[in-house]
C-alpha cells in the first residue's frame, strides 16, 4: 500500500463530526504521515488558515 495523494496536490477535507470542529473545504498536502493502524494520514493546509491539520486518507478526495 501507498499513500493516495502526493505533496503539493490539492485535495478536499471532510471534516469529522467526532473529532474536533474542523472547516471542510480545499487543502495543500504539506506531507506525508505513517499510517494510524487503519488509515495512512496526511499533514493538510488552508490558505484561508494561519495552522496546518493532520487528516486521515479517508477524509481526503481529489479537489
């Protein structure tokens, strides 16, 4: 298995409603995580936000 997405590729985040309130919306991949047992994550980026997010391959779809 291999991440699905690439730094640098823009991609769209659906936030958890779980996990703590996030925008959904178009982000930068900034990097590439290790997986968390289950899922591969990736470290995202907003230009609209001044911090970057850690989100799982499962919240991510090409923009």
């Amino acid at each position: 298995m291999k991440h699905k997405f690439t730094v640098g590729e823009t991609v769209y985040f659906t936030a958890s409603n779980v996990a703590r309130p996030a925008a959904s919306g178009t982000y930068e991949v900034i990097r590439l995580l290790p997986t968390d047992g289950d899922d591969y994550q990736y470290r995202i980026k907003s230009s609209t936000e001044a911090f970057e997010r850690v989100a799982k391959e499962s919240q991510l779809d090409i923009s």
